[in-house]
C-alpha cells in the first residue's frame, strides 16, 4: 500500500515536471519568435553618422538657384531621430546658409 502511494506521487511529479517543461520551452519558444521576427528593427541605413548628400539647381522667373542640402543622423535611440539639416541656397542676389537640428 505505501509503494503504491510512492509510485502514484512519483508519476503525479513526473507530469508537474513534464508540464514545467512544455510551459518552458513553449514560453522560450514565444520570446524567441517575438526577437527575431517580430519585434520592430532599426532600418538599415538608421546609424550615427548616417547622411544624405542633394544638390539641385532650376529657374524661377528667368532667377537661377542652386541649392545644396546635407541630412545627417546626428543621434537615435529606439523611438527618435535627431537629425541635422544642412541647406545652401545660391541665386544671383546672394547666398543663403541655414540648418536646423531637428
């Protein structure tokens, strides 16, 4: 009667064990997915140091402009950007130069 009672409580803990083991491995399973497929990703071209060269020109109104702009990642974290804007306008009435750090 006593083995029967030790055998019984032996598979009892067994399949708490087994149980464990699946929620175990189910959750590990879940969080890895999550990492790997899910979770949101920097884009690839999102790093310190990161920029954009353009550099245009046209005619408004017989005025020609030439213009010349830099962005530039200055710093990132998981939810924000700060970006540097670099901007170099040229008409025949002067030459205008701004950027801004947004």
């Amino acid at each position: 009667m006593f083995m029967e009672e030790t055998i019984s409580a032996g598979k009892k803990s067994r399949k708490a064990l087994y149980a464990v083991m699946a929620i175990v491995i189910v959750g590990l399973g879940a969080f890895l997915y999550y990492w790997f497929f899910v979770r949101p990703q920097a884009p690839p071209w999102l790093f310190k140091g990161a920029y954009a060269k353009y550099h245009g020109e046209t005619t408004i109104l017989f005025v020609t402009v030439k213009m010349d702009m830099r962005l530039e990642v200055v710093d990132y974290n998981a939810t924000h950007a700060k970006m540097l804007m670099y901007v170099k306008m040229e008409t025949p009435l002067g030459l205008r130069e701004f950027q801004n750090i947004t």
